[in-house]
C-alpha cells in the first residue's frame, strides 16, 4: 500500500503543492528517492534513517522507494525531510495514513531526530491554507508560518513530538504568530542641516513612490538623507506586510517569526553582482530588488555599478516583477520598489570645485554619468543635486522639520491616493498609465502648454513626459489641490531636468 504525505516546491514566492508517497515492496533493502531530487533532497534517505534510529525504529529489510510528485517539477531543499519520513512512518503502518494525508509539512531532521529550522514557512502556510490543510513545521518556524490564520499550524520540537501527536498519544498545541514591529530606526530629518531641496524631493518621492537620483560631492549628504528615508514612509499595510514577508522568509530574514510593519531599506555595495541584485544563483533565490519589495532600494555610487547589473533594472523598475531564467524553470518574484541612486558628479568627486577638480573637466563629469544609460536614466522621477553644506553651518543648531512632520504630510498625501484608487489594482500615483494618468493628472490649460513647450525644447520621451505628470500629480496632492495646476508642473519639470547640462 502507498502512504502519503505532502509538502511544497519553492518557485519564486509560490509554493506549490507536492505529493510524497512512499511505498515498500519485496526485494534487496534499498532506499530510493525518484522525481527531480537535488543533492540535499537525495541525502533526506541517510538522515531519515538516523532519526527513525534514534527513535528505535528499524527499516524494514524490503525496498523502500520514495516518489515525489509531480515528477517533473525539481525538488530543492533540506525541508523535504519531515514529509519523507512521515510518509515512511505511516507506510510501515506507525501512524495512521489518513492523518498525515491531512497535512502539509515540511522541515530538516537531524540525526538525532531534532527538527531544525528551515527556509518558506509562511508560503508553505499559504499552499496549505489554500488547500484546507494543517501545516505541520519545526518549532522555530511555527510562530512566522502562524501568521496565516486560514492554516493551523502544529510546531514539534522533534521528530518524535510530532509522532506523538499523528498516533494522538501527544497532539501539539496550534501555534501562536510572532510579534509585529514597525520601527524603522533612530535617524531623523532633523539631523539634516540645510539640503531643504533634496528633502522636497524625498518627500514627494515618498507619497508617491518615485525614483530619484541624487548627484553631489563627496560629503554632502546624500547617503545621509537617503538613511533617513524610511522614518517619513508609511507602515506597510496588513497586505503589503504579508507580500513583504513571503520574500523574506524564503531569504531567511524573519527574525524569531516576528513581520515587521516598517518598510524594507536595502543598501547593496557597488560591487554586488548581477544575481544578488536581481535574483540567482543557487536555488534562484530573491535579490536585493525583490527584498526591497514595497520598499526602497538605494544604490550608492550607482555610476561604479557594474554596467550589466545596472541595464537588468530597467524592466523590473518598470514591470515590477523580476524574472530569474534558468534551463529548468522560471521564477518570478514581485519588486515593487522605490529606487533611490546616489552619485558623485564624475570620477574625483568635485566637478564643481574649480580648488579641487582635475584638469579634464568638464569631459570627466560627462563620460562618468555616460556610465548611467539613456533608457535608465529617463526612469528617474526626480533628478536632483546637492551641494555641499557650507562647514559654517555645521555649528548651527537643529532648526529642520522632523521626520515626524514630514511623515505626516507623505501620509495625507497617501490617504489621497488610497481614496482615489479604492477598488483598483493601483496604490500610488507611480502606477499610473493609460487612460486612468489622463483622468487625474491632466493639468490644466497653462500648465499643459508649458509641459508641451519644455518637451519639445528638452525632447523629452513620452516615458518622461508621463513621469513629469505623475510626478505633478503627488506635488497637488501634497498641495491638498483636486486640480493639477501650473505651479505644480513647473515643479516637476525643474526636477527632471535638474541635472541638464541646457538647464
């Protein structure tokens, strides 16, 4: 008779069902595992064996084969070891057949039957709730995958805990979720001391998730203000958190089951490469675009970037999903992110300091922002420079707004925005296209004509054009304003074009 047992298969955030069944027939002992293991699930057979052992549970002297189905979808992963087993207990009739059927489970055993913790809980939680089934995980995952209420989840210890509970000898306790924290750090705006432009442009690019470069000196402070970023943003709502969580749990980076409500910050060094930005490598795991998911990503020394790392943004900034190919498969993650670049205006740093700059300017400024390609550049919303602060001002006392005021006038303009796009896919004035960008980002009749008169002298795309209006859009709602108006326009041009050499 075969047994059954379930888990999942990671591709991308999706989990997708897999049936483990588990037969024992005549014939020399052997333990075989069929259907696309990869070296970690092949292994699953030694220590399976070990924790039965330390269960003093013998294998029979009999063939046991192991088929994970469906059959062409590849396995990877240690977490397959729990269903393995659970479906090899319930084939040597050691617990019941129709209690393991009903579960989804999933988790790594160690040679002395401890259940260790593993990657995906919470999408494994996901399938098993779509499926009507308990999910059945090491102890230190129940709190994160507790977080989908449709799912019970049960938490063993080890793997005899959880042979206690299928025979009912011991059942386990459901769950409880971890805890939610929303904190987003210590550093305020108010350490910043002049930079009044930069921080206008940060905080429309907040309401309305827009990208923005920034192009300064050495020193001046644009790492500085982009580390501030996240204490104006809003917390991530109930949906944005669980979509958040999903990619982290798969990436290991759910501390103690806990979701935090704070939005993602992710600062990658310039040396990082094409798979750790977008996604890769062994297991095509999530990159630094997919973590920053409902979040911000900030590049510093974006022109050091590798060229190839940065050409492969420019579809996911503006499809936001990225998709990893490999020969087998194709993942998809989500990366709805803000992308926020810093730069040094050429290769020394001082262009504009006539003291300090080399002898090649302005051609060392110009073949340094040549690194930064046409089509990407005309992706950034807001182009802006910052000077350096003046080292008289650095003794003058706190007299900025606080990341608090800030952070409520991003949230108001953000309440505008979830009012306008209630019962539509979009959430920001950043996903707006088509007809919907026409309806409610149409300035009126001055503002249109001096857009149209700066399109034309600037050749500017009609990406560009677009993005000038969605930009005009978020400055009126900030502005409290129903109507895109000139002066809103105007503000919007002068950002696109902040760093043009005709400017």
């Amino acid at each position: 008779m075969v047994a059954r047992a379930y888990t999942v298969a990671f591709e991308g955030v999706e989990a997708r069902m897999v049936e483990v069944q588990c037969a024992t027939s005549p014939g020399l002992p052997a333990f075989s595992i069929v259907g696309l293991p990869d070296k970690a699930v092949s292994e699953a057979r030694d220590r399976v064996r070990a924790a039965l052992g330390a269960l003093s549970i013998a294998l029979p002297s009999k063939k046991i084969t192991v088929n994970l189905s469906p059959a062409d979808l590849p396995k990877e992963g240690s977490h397959f070891d729990l269903p393995i087993a659970l479906a090899l207990l319930a084939a040597l009739d050691v617990i019941p057949h129709d209690t393991v059927a009903e579960t989804v489970a999933l988790g790594e055993l160690s040679l002395d039957g401890t259940l260790v913790p593993v990657l995906g809980a919470l999408p494994a939680a996901m399938a098993a709730a779509a499926e009507n089934r308990a999910l059945v995980c090491p102890q230190s995952c129940g709190p994160e995958a507790a977080w989908v209420d449709a799912a019970a989840v049960y938490a063993p210890r080890s793997l005899a805990e959880a042979l206690r509970h299928f025979t009912g000898q011991a059942p386990l306790p459901v769950a409880t979720a971890g805890e939610v924290t929303g904190s987003s750090g210590t550093r305020d705006f108010a350490d910043v001391k002049g930079q009044e432009k930069a921080k206008r442009a940060l905080e429309i690019a907040a309401t309305g998730r827009h990208h923005v470069l920034m192009v300064g000196t050495p020193g001046s402070g644009k790492s500085m203000l982009a580390a501030r970023l996240p204490s104006i943003l809003p917390p991530l709502t109930p949906a944005e958190a669980l979509e958040t969580s999903m990619i982290h749990s798969l990436a290991g980076l759910l501390s103690e089951g806990g979701i935090n409500r704070a939005r993602p910050f992710r600062e990658p060094h310039h040396t990082a490469s094409m798979a750790a930005i977008v996604g890769g490598g062994r297991g095509a795991k999530p990159g630094e675009i997919s973590l920053a998911h409902n979040g911000v990503l900030f590049m510093d020394e974006f022109p050091e970037y590798p060229r190839t790392v940065l050409e492969t943004l420019r579809q996911p900034i503006e499809t936001e999903e990225v998709v990893v190919a490999r020969a087998n498969a194709h993942v998809r993650y989500p990366c709805r992110f803000m992308l926020v670049a810093a730069a040094n205006p050429c290769k020394c740093g001082y262009l504009s300091d006539p003291n300090r700059a080399c002898a090649r300017v302005p051609v060392c400024g110009e073949e340094y922002m040549q690194r930064i390609s046409g089509p990407l550049m005309d992706r950034f919303d807001l182009r802006i420079e910052v000077p350096p602060v003046a080292l008289s001002d650095l003794d003058l006392p706190q007299s900025g707004e606080t990341s608090a005021e800030i952070a409520a006038r991003v949230a108001k303009g953000r309440a505008v925005q979830a009012a306008r796009f209630e019962g539509t896919d979009m959430r920001v004035n950043a996903d707006l296209e088509g007809g919907a960008l026409e309806e409610v980002a149409t300035p009126d009749a001055e503002g249109k004509d001096m857009l149209l008169r700066v399109a034309d002298r600037f050749g500017l795309s009609a990406r560009g054009y677009h993005r000038v209006l969605r930009v005009a859009r978020t400055i009126a709602d900030l502005d409290g304003s129903g109507d895109v108006r000139k002066p809103h326009v105007a503000e919007a041009v002068g950002y696109r074009l902040a760093l043009s050499n005709e400017v």
